[in-house]
C-alpha cells in the first residue's frame, strides 16, 4: 500500500436506515474536502445497485447547508439496497465502474450483511490488480456488529424508544383502576440489544418502574413462564408494561410468529409478535385489557427525538474512514472502543472487514438478569452513555425540517448494465 | 348567581390522557391563586372516583416546580377513570363530599362523556340547593367535541404523527428498490379528525407526498376502491403510504374491526385496523411489501413532540375557566374560537355544558376530497396553526423529565363509599 494514492471517493449506504447513517455520510463528505489526493467524491444511489448501474451523483456539489443537514436527517440520503451481489460478473462489473470513474476510495456504511459485500470488493479488487481502499463504516439500529462496542443508530433508536415507553407510562399510571398489560413491541431480528437497551426507561431503577418485562430473542420464550410473570406484576402495579423484541424465538429456535416470507438475504419477515403476546394473555388473562403499540420503522428513523452522543460519533466514524484510507488502510472497518475511564470516552479503531462480516453479536448471557425478564446493573452502565444529548433538529410549519439531496448525476460512461 | 361565593376548588380529569392536559391543571392552580375569593385548591385522584370515594390532594401543596413541570408532562397527573355516575345515590355523594370540603368551584378535565357528567353534577347541586359553580374544560386528541373550534390535545397528537409520517416517508423513500406499502394506524373511534391532520404531513403538498391514502371513520370503507388506489399510487411512486383511522366502518356502518369487547360506556374496543389492511393488500397484491406501524396510546402521551400552541391553549382554557367561575358563571365549558383574521388568533367562550355533552363532531363532508381519501385545502388551513411551535421538555440522563405530583392528601370527612 502507498500513501501517494490519489483519485476519486465513492460512498454508498446498505441495508435498513437508521437516524444517524446520514451522519456518517456527512462526516465522509466533510474529512474528503481536507485532503488533496482526493479529487471528486462521489455518491452511488441505492447501494451496490447504484454501483452496478453506473447511478452516481456528485457530493461536492450539494451544499453546504444539505451536507449540515444530513446530521440530523433519518432514511438514507443515498438510498439503499438489499440487493446482494450475487456473481462474479456483478464484481467485476462493480471494480469496472470504479475504474471508469477513478474510484481510489470507497466508502460502504451499512450493518453485517454489507462489511461482508465490502470486504467481496475489496478481495476483488484487489485480485484484479486494481488499487482501490476499501472502508466500512459500521451502522445498524441492531448493534449486533461484532468487534465495536456498540454500532451507530443504536443509541438513537434506544432513546426514542425509552422517551415513547416513559410516556406511555405516564398515561397508562393515570388510568390507574383497570388491571391493563401494555405491550411494545420493538426492532430486533437476532439480537435482543434494543429490547434490552428500554431497561433504562425505568425511572428509579425499581421493580414498579417501566419497563416491566423485556422479552429477548436471546431467552426462549415461554408462555406459561410469561403469563406467570405478568400475573405477579399486576399484583404489585395497576399495569404491566411488557417490552418483547420482534425477533422472539420458542425452545426450538423457531420466531414464535414465524411467517414464510423471507427477504434476499434468506432472513424471515417478522412482525406480529405482540399480536401473538397479547392473544395469549386474552385467552389465559381474559378479565385483564391487553394494549399493543408497535412503532414499526418509525423508530429507525425517530430522528427528532436522536441522541447527539450517536450522531456526532456517527459523523465521527464517517470522518476516521476518509482518514484511514488517505493513511492506507485497506479492507478494515472503523469501530468504536469505549475508553476505560469512569467518565465516558469513545474512540475509534480499526478492524478486518472480514472479521466483522455476517458475525451477529447476541446480547451477552451474562448481562441477562435471572428472572430472564431484565438486565443487569453493569448493561447499564453501558448503555446510558449512549443516549445523552439531543439533536437540535429545525422545524418549520410545526414539523421537522429535513433536507433531500439535490443529486446531480455524474456523466455515465459504461454501456448499461442489467441486475440479476 | 353570585360574585361573592368564597370556598374551595376541586379539579378533576377524566377519560383518556393527552399530551396536554395537565396544561389545563396548570392553568387551573395558577390562576386559582390569584383570586381572594379561593381558599383550598384540592385535586381529586381518579376523576369522579376520587371524589365519591373522598380521595383529594392538596394542589396548593405541591412545589411550584411541579405545577410548572405540568406544562410537559403527559399523562394524566391526577389520575383519570371511566367510571360512570350510575345511580341518584351516586350524584347524591358527589354533592355530598363537595359539601363537606366546601368545595365551591369544581372543574372537570375531560371529552363529551366527562362534560356529560359535569352537566349532571351541575344540575345535581342546583337541585339539592347547594352553590357551587361548574365549569367544563375541553380534552381530547379525537378533536370532536362540539362548539370548539378544536380541543386541546389535538393539536399535539398531530404534530407527533406528522413527525413521525415525515420520517417514515424519508426512511421507506430511502428503500427506494421495492413496492411497499405502509400502513399506519392512528387513534380515532368516531371522528376522522388525527387521521385527516396527517395530511399536513405532505411536504409541498404534491401527490407524490405522503401520506398518499388517508381513510376516514366518515368514509365507508371499501376494499376493491383501496386496493385499485394503492395500486395507482404505486404507478407513480415506490412506496405507497397509509394512515388509517382505528375507526372505520363499512357501508353498513360496522366497524371493520368489530370485536364483541364494550367499555363501561358502551364503546367497542377497537385495534388491529392495519392488520385488517394488511390481510387485504396481502390478498390481492402478494408481490408487494406490507408494514405497519402502530402507535398506539404511546401517540396521545408524546409530549416529547408536543405543540406550543396546543399547551399554550390547554393553560388559557384551565385559566379561564377559573376566571368564569369566579365571574359567577357555571354549567359551562371553556370553547375555543378562531379569529377570522389570516394571522391566527385564538380566544375562549364558554358554551352551555348540556350543548356539549356527549355530542360528536365529525369530520366534515366538504373538507373530505372528492376521491375520497385525503382532506381538502380548507382543512389544511385549519390545521396548521394548532401544530405550531414546539414544547421544551428538559432532558435527564438522555430521556424527557417529566414531573409526578407529591399529593398530599386531604383528611377525609365522610365515611368509606363503596363504588357500584
């Protein structure tokens, strides 16, 4: 590897959005217009999509107040994918358009799935003789990345998450004389960390705060056990805010709602799980009113109500992935480590796309409490830090005001390409 | 009437919490301090319950930090319920307990059932000769009271949807590669009011802007006509989205939903609007992608996303129903109206109580468009201001802080009631 490397950037964003990925978009944009050796900085649309059919647009010619504005816009200002890439004809027609268009540089923000196609091009490349740096940029409301200690968009969909959960407690205490079981049902398809992360809703950190029951993809789940559980809270509290993760398995390892339908990548379609929770408890709990609220993909993109500590560290990992590529790394991903100190310090490192890729990082065994219904102090300590600060996002008309790109394409130089 | 009646005040809430109505309670206490003529303020804990079964708070006790805290605070701080004066006996013990406090000015926080019960107690202490001024203070996210111009709550539980459609849009515009539909459901048991404020959503007001299909309890719902509209949306656009109200009926008038559950006022529970939806798009277009969201209660407690205006407006009606009451009226409720100026302005009136109670105001026929699935011009002029403005909630710890009041109690004088 040389430093001397000069040419152009791509960035591209994969997968499920999040409130912070255009964060991470910014800082790249931000730290590229610092170093010389870059010359244009490029955008794919749609992920490898954008790639494959030669749809880029031309960053540095947005302005300035879109690229602020990213920082606190949700969705993918890119526009995402879940295509796969899927022959070796899709790689090489992706090292093909990077060579047409002096691609030295590129960017892909995105969860396992996409540090996995990350890593594919860069071996690609890098077998084809054609120099290309290669960075991942971590993202995922899951956190289920392996090696960082947590993923950008994490704290952010927690924090939505806890504000709602605080909220519905207030309302629910208020109607104090009904017997009533309130269940949230929130994002999670392997890993139970957002589940687990609304522990910290709980105000005083006592058994009679919200939430009360949190049901992880990581415990099997059992009925009998559930409507148990549930009945002792009732006894102690006029209701029972239940808190279970979409990704809920039974002993076998079967989603408890388990459908058919499954996306590209051979995951399940899930949803549904606190229609299934509150059936069980209508037919063993008949007296008792059973309430479900599901925020669905809202709280993806919840991003009036972000966590500035996961912004500015999503913009951070934006920035530290044009640094490390000007510096020469190749096929590493930027991941965030978390400093030994009491005070909370997050900085970055560097890790081997391929040992990031397609790992699920479960939410620790050890951090489950034993009742299996909660967590423990020392997961508390570790999420807190990651919720602090809000994200001062404009309104106008009484609404968020968030900014679209003005995507000015980039002149295509290739015959049309066809996806499989 | 008389101005001179001296005595104590008694404020209540009743039916389901808003955003804003311990704004109202705020405004009640606030201006009760002012006026010579008020001695004790008390609170009664669980709406009508509280006073039959004798248990009130002392408001005047309470730090002024927490009355402050009230203006964000969702919920109902002092507790709510749906019990019904049943019986002669009933009304005869709510006179009863408000003699024995010398309560002279009684309040209610509520809806049309609440300012039914209001009107009852009202005529209750007429008959019985007791003096004692009621004033009614509108209450509800369904915005469909009579008289007013709208309700205090509305205006919040508007703003928190249009947020959170806003996103929502940018997150599935982002997704840009699959036909998808998105259902979200919004509250809304007879009146299509939450679910035509959505509409304001629309960034500039274009077609290709969502929310693209709104369905109203006032429109019979019709499923071969919504299928072939997603269909036509989905022409022009990637994503197709939905809000529906929890409230819709069919040509017949049934609820689509209709479960065989009845709350004690005779309301059918409803809920599962958007699975509804989703069976059918399932049905009749398989190739295409169908996700919900539902917020549920969680959207009437948003105050985290609240409205200035709606606050503002939910503490000038408890204001001036303090100021009524001392000015010698009763059997009234504070109404809003509109200024007929551009500039928005809003004042109060006061309305006979037994005009308000239990009538419903509908959405109306002539701000429904002609395709029957959005809203006209002259609704979104109607709407917008009441979004306006954003309540600062502190933050603590990451999350919103939200005040719980310390109630003290006040010694009972009466002897247990049991409730029917």
């Amino acid at each position: 590897m040389t430093e001397e490397l000069t040419g152009n950037v791509l960035v591209a964003q994969s997968g499920g959005p999040t409130s912070v990925i255009n964060a991470s978009l910014a800082g790249v944009v931000t730290e590229a217009l610092n170093h010389d050796c870059i010359e244009e900085i490029y955008g794919a649309l749609n992920g490898v999509e954008g790639i494959l059919t030669e749809q880029l647009i031309d960053l540095a010619n947005e302005s300035q107040q879109n690229i602020r504005g990213l920082c606190h816009t949700p969705g993918s200002a890119l526009g995402t994918c879940r295509y796969k890439l899927k022959s070796e004809q899709d790689f090489d027609r992706a090292i093909e358009v990077c060579k047409a268009h002096n691609i030295r540089f590129f960017f892909y923000i995105g969860g396992n799935d996409s540090q996995d196609t990350a890593d594919k091009i860069s071996k690609h490349a890098q077998a084809k003789g054609y120099e290309m740096r290669v960075i991942g940029i971590p993202k995922t409301v899951d956190n289920d990345l392996v090696v960082t200690d947590h993923c950008p968009g994490y704290g952010s969909v927690v924090k939505f998450l806890c504000s709602t959960i605080r909220e519905l407690a207030l309302d629910h205490e208020s109607m104090g004389n009904h017997d009533l079981v309130s269940i949230v049902e929130v994002m999670g398809r392997n890993a139970g960390w957002i589940a687990a992360g609304t522990s910290i809703a709980k105000r005083r950190n006592q058994p009679e705060d919200a939430p009360h029951i949190i049901l992880l993809p990581e415990v099997a789940f059992d009925a009998a056990y559930f409507v148990s559980q549930v009945q002792e809270v009732l006894k102690k509290n006029k209701f029972c805010l239940v808190v279970a993760s979409e990704g809920l398995v039974d002993s076998n390892g079967n989603y408890v709602t388990a459908g058919s339908a499954q996306d590209s990548f051979g995951h399940s379609q899930l949803g549904g799980v606190g229609d299934y929770l509150q059936k069980i408890l209508n037919d063993n709990m008949p007296s008792v009113k059973v309430r479900t609220c599901k925020p669905g993909h809202s709280q993806r993109a919840a991003a009036h109500c972000s966590s500035l500590t996961d912004s500015n560290e999503a913009f951070m990992c934006g920035k530290k992935a044009v640094q490390a590529a000007v510096a020469g790394e190749s096929g590493k991903m930027v991941a965030l480590v978390r400093g030994d100190s009491d005070k909370y310090v997050c900085e970055t490192v560097l890790a081997g796309l391929s040992d990031v890729a397609n790992g699920v990082k479960h939410f620790p065994e050890s951090w489950i409490s034993e009742d299996r219904i909660g967590v423990s102090f020392q997961f508390n300590k570790y999420i807190l830090p990651l919720l602090q600060g809000e994200v001062k996002v404009p309104y106008e008309n009484g609404m968020p005001s968030y900014v679209r790109l003005s995507k000015t394409r980039v002149p295509q130089k290739l015959a049309p390409y066809t996806l499989a």
